[in-house]
C-alpha cells in the first residue's frame, strides 16, 4: 500500500512493533502523580475542599500569564460559564466554527443561544478573521440601543468563540481586533493549546476569558477537568462564585445569592492536575520532536499528502499532529488502512450543522471548512515518555 511508509514512521517514534497498537493520544504519569494522590487519601481531602485545588489554579495562571485561573469540572463547563459571564443570554447569537468539537456548541446551546458558522482558515484550521469581518459587514447591523444584531434573523449577536485547532493557534489578534470593532465579547475556546503561543502570548488569554481542558486525551489531564482563564480580577471571582454554587462566605449558614453550578474541579483532579503541569515542559518537547518527524517525514513522503505545521507567528502545542489527504476518497482509503493495521487516526469532527441539532443554523460559505473536513486526518501524537 502506498501508505506504509507512513505507519513505518509511526511505529518507529512510538516504539512499536509491527501488530502493536499505536493509540490517537494516551496520557503519560511519570511525574508525582501518585504521591499527590496519596496525599488527598491520606489527608481525606478528596472532594470539593483542599490545597491541591488552589495550588493549581496558581499554577496555571503562572504558567499561561493569565492573571487569574479558576477550576471546573470540565472543559466544557468551562465553556458554559465562560459564555454566561460574556453576558451570552437566551436568543443571542454566538460566532464560531463548525470545525470544532460538539461542546463548543454544546456550551453556547445551554444558554438557549444560537451558533452561527464562520468559515476557517486553511492554515490554521481556526476560526478565520477575514470571514468574521466579511459576514459581519454583509449580516449585521447596530440597533438604536447600540445593540449589534443579525439582519436576517433580528436576533442579538453577542460573541465569538474561536477555537485553536488540534493546538495550532488561529489568528487571534486579528480576531480580537474585530471585536472591539463591533462591541462583541471573545471567549477562546482553548481546550487543545495549552502551551500554544500566538506572537509569545499564550492562547486563551486574549479575549475577555478562555477555557481549557483536562480531559484525558488532552496534552495534560487530571481525569476529567477545565480551567478558566482571566486578565480580570472581577470576572475570575464571579467564576468562582458562579461554580461553586453561588454561596456567600458564611462560617455555618447557607446563603446563595443567585443560580449557581458545581463546576468545581475536586481535590484529586486537581492533584492529578498540580503533577501533570510540573511535567509541561518536557510533554512539550516530545510533542515538538514528534512533530519534527513527521515534518520531516512529509516533506518528502507520499505525494500530495501535506503535514499541518504550526502556522507562522505562532509556537503549537501540536496536540494532535494533522495531514492532508489529497481527496476524501484516499482519506477514507488512510483510515481503513491505518485502522486495520493497528495505528489509530481520526478525520475531524462532524461538521457542526451537519448534525440534527444545529443544521438550521445560519452559516457562511464554509469552503475551507467543507475543503479540510473532507481531507484531514489525526496521527498518533502521545507524548513519547522515555524521553
Ligand atoms: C476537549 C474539548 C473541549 C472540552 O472538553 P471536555 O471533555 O469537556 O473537557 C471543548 N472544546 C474543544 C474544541 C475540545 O477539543
């Protein structure tokens, strides 16, 4: 098969066998995972009260530059709430991408609010600045409250999510430039690219917040987890007020003050978390080196097969390594061969407004989208934790 070279390659950065199986992504535990876990069993404090969950919200913010971080539950929570303190109300509109996985949209329809889709860009796979601003042009309209809304639909359009795909981050200051423009609030949806740089910044804190995700197939998990990034040292502590019930400080009575959510990450999720973060850089450096190999490797490999390399201006994460088959036809011919022979790949989601939920929702022409959708397919990228 005109492929095999790329399992060759696969099989040999991941130091497997021919017959072994290759994961997308599995995590790595090598660092203090178990002493720390230990620690919240021993202490008893596993739940929702503990040291751990504090140290890693320091620990994050430390390490995004963000100045605040608050824990959730998971990341997609994160997203919820993130929308919720955007102001996000029932009937508004959201921008986003349809190349995305479902809790983006997932969050923005908890609310009662209404995706609507932008094209991406081929290159970084996100959200595209120049869509953003040719629909906005074209599709909105400001009210005499100075409200921005859809022409069509009359509805409020109140933010943009754009998401760094699969790590690579998408051109995000032009996209924050176009919301201050038109008064509409950026919450990133940075779940993958947690140690992704756009021009030195770390992605998910450019807008008014970002949210990241720990789930086990992120490039670090505590089990199941998110976080919640800020500049704002107001918005951080309603996050921590809205996700953890809405109680007000009170040594014994039980006083809320508002509807609120248990989205508070657990102690041991976020010990697991603490020991996960102290091992980034070196998880980061694998990645990278992975990454290189496949570079590398595609520069001169099966023709017309492209390798998704970090877009410029920009340091990825390169959570899940991307290619670019020549047609769906050969990404389909890939997949059923890399899957029957043992290495798992993926294509990317389906495309939002192709399922049931959301194929009423209004969209642009989605060229890159429906173009990237039909080509792009996931290779194992794990952290390659000999090293
Ligand atoms: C992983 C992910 C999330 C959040 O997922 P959780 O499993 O809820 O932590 C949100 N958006 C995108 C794009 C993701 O990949």
């Amino acid at each position: 098969m005109k492929y095999d070279s790329i399992l060759k390659v696969i099989r040999e950065r991941f130091g497997a066998k021919e017959g072994e199986f290759v994961p997308l992504h599995a995590p790595t535990f090598a660092g203090n995972e178990k002493k720390y876990l230990e620690e919240c069993i021993d202490t008893t404090f596993v739940s929702s009260v503990g040291a751990f969950v504090d140290r890693f919200e320091k620990d994050m913010a430390e390490f995004t530059g963000a100045k605040r971080a608050v824990v959730c539950v998971n990341g997609t929570n994160a997203l919820h709430i993130a929308l919720l303190l955007a102001g996000v109300k029932r009937g508004d509109e959201v921008l986003t991408q349809s190349l995305s996985f479902i809790a983006t949209c997932n969050a923005i329809s908890y609310i009662g609010a209404h995706p609507v889709f932008i094209d991406v860009d081929m290159d970084t796979m996100g959200l595209s600045p120049k869509a953003l601003r040719d629909w906005l042009k074209v599709h909105s309209y400001k009210d005499e409250a100075g409200e921005l809304r859809n022409r069509k639909t009359d509805r409020r359009i109140k933010a943009v999510v754009p998401m760094h795909t699969f790590g690579h981050p998408c051109r995000i200051d032009e996209i924050a430039d176009i919301c201050r423009e038109y008064g509409l609030e950026l919450v990133e949806d940075a779940a993958e690219s947690i140690g992704s740089y756009y021009k030195g910044q770390h992605t998910g804190t450019f807008g008014k917040i970002g949210a990241i995700s720990f789930n086990g197939n992120k490039t670090i998990t505590t089990g199941g987890g998110g976080m919640l990034l800020f500049n704002d040292e107001k918005l951080a502590d309603e996050a921590k007020h809205l996700t953890t019930q809405a109680k007000l400080p009170s040594r014994w009575e039980f006083i809320h003050d508002e509807v609120g959510y248990n989205y508070r990450m657990p102690n041991i999720n976020a010990a697991l978390g603490c020991a996960q973060l102290e091992q980034i850089d070196r998880f980061l450096e694998s990645k990278r080196k992975t990454a290189e190999v496949y570079k590398r490797f595609f520069a001169d490999g099966p023709e017309g097969v492209k390798f998704m390399e970090e877009p410029e201006g920009s340091r990825s994460n390169y959570w899940l390594n991307a290619i670019m088959l020549p047609s769906r036809e050969e990404r389909d011919e890939f997949l059923q061969f890399s899957n029957d022979n043992g290495v798992m790949t993926r294509p990317v989601w389906e495309l939002m407004w192709r399922l049931p939920m959301f194929e009423d929702c209004e969209r642009d022409s989605q060229t890159n989208t429906i173009e990237l959708a039909d080509r792009l397919v996931n290779l194992p990228s794990s952290v390659v934790s000999s090293e």
